[in-house]
C-alpha cells in the first residue's frame, strides 16, 4: 500500500497520524476483533503481529473505537518512531509500508466505514439522505471529507458537512465536523447571538451559517434548521 492513497494532507499530519487519518471514518466491530486475533484486556483490545522476517512487531490497540499503534524493533526493543516523520529512506518505507498493510488488512476485516468522523455528523448525514432522498456528494479530493448535500429539483446546495480545524473555531483543539447550511439572514443574525452557532466557514455568511457538530445542540434542533435551508434554496 502506498501511503499516500488515503489522504492528501501534508507528510507531517500524516504520518503523525497514521491510526487516526485511516480508521476516523469507521466504526468497530469487536466480535470481527477477537476472531482476527485481538486479546481483551480490560477495556482495551489488542494486537501483536512480528513482520520483515520477525525484526518488528506491530502492537495494535483499540479503546472506544479509537485505534492506536506503535512499531517496535525487536532488535533494540525500542518503538520504531521513523515511520512517524516525514523520513522516506527505502528501509523506512519499507518497514513503514508494511505496518500499513497490517493496519489496512484490520481495518477491511474488522471495521465498517462510515460516511463522517462524529456520531453527530452521521445521524443529521441519515436523516437528510431518508426524508430528501439524497446522498452527500464528496466534490474535492483534497478535501475528502467534505460532503455536499443537494436539493434534487433545482441542484441547489442546502448543506454541507466539512471536517476542519477547530482552531478556527473559538480555539477548539484538533480537528472537527461542521455543518454550514443556508438560512435567512435576519434568522443567521439571530441565531449567531447564541451559543453554538458560528459564521459561515469558506461560505457566504450573510446567507450560511456553520454549526460544530460536537453534540453541544440536540439532534431535534438541527435537524429543524436543516429542513429550513432546505426550504431556502427550494424557493
């Protein structure tokens, strides 16, 4: 596998990340865990598997969904960290490249993908696509994540679902998913005077606004804003 099939953010990210970027859009099945070989202890589920002729071995663990994993040299019996920089020897790769198939061959047998990261983002992602008929459309391959929503009469967008920095948003650490739609503006002035509601990101902000989907505001009121941009653009 070549790292680079699966994300388009800079080699810093990703390989800091490689755990997180492959399995952010997946849910566990853990029965599919103990059968591939994973042991549970306590809360945890773990697994260990030796590659390149038994000089590493590969210690993956999963908590909560949230995958994990480290590359041991079994000769010094030191954690391998240069598959995590940006060095790209033949030797790194290699062992790098092989840690990856381990990590995806867990990932095809072990785990269900999911159109978004949050719980959140995926329950408003279901209910639009059952009451609208319409499935997201994922337009930017360096923003995969992305996800379009359209009205099927006039092509029009009603929503859209990004993952992005949460810097940009009052200082929230790491990344997060937000959801802009379009609303009337005297509605958008409103609702910005309250807590949860932020300026549209990357979209027009007199006509959207963005909504971090971290639980903060229930399903119900969403939703209920959903079903109004989409009245918006149906005009």
């Amino acid at each position: 596998y070549s790292f680079m099939i699966y994300n388009k953010k800079s080699k810093e990210e990703l390989f800091m990340d490689i755990e997180y970027n492959l399995f952010k859009r997946t849910s566990v099945d853990y029965e599919k865990l103990l059968k591939y070989g994973f042991k549970k202890i306590d809360d945890k589920y773990i697994y260990e598997k030796k590659f390149i002729n038994g000089d590493f071995k590969a210690i993956i663990t999963i908590v909560d969904n949230y995958v994990t994993g480290k590359v041991i040299d079994l000769e010094t019996n030191d954690e391998y960290f240069a598959i995590k920089t940006i060095m790209n020897g033949s030797f790194v790769s290699k062992v790098r490249d092989e840690y990856l198939s381990i990590l995806f061959d867990i990932k095809e047998k072990c785990f269900e993908n999911k159109l978004f990261i949050t719980d959140q983002a995926n329950r408003i992602a279901n209910f639009i696509m059952k009451k609208y008929q319409v499935e997201p459309e994922f337009l930017w391959e360096n923003s995969s994540g992305h996800g379009v929503f359209r009205n099927k009469v006039n092509n029009k967008w009603f929503g859209i679902i990004m993952n992005v920095d949460g810097m940009k948003f009052e200082n929230k650490s790491g990344e997060v998913e937000v959801l802009n739609i379009k609303l009337d503006k005297l509605k958008i002035q409103d609702l910005l005077s309250n807590n949860g509601y932020f300026p549209a990101y990357h979209m027009n902000k007199k006509s959207w606004i963005s909504i971090i989907l971290d639980e903060y505001l229930d399903d119900e009121t969403i939703i209920k804003l959903v079903s109004e941009s989409y009245d918006q653009v149906n005009k």
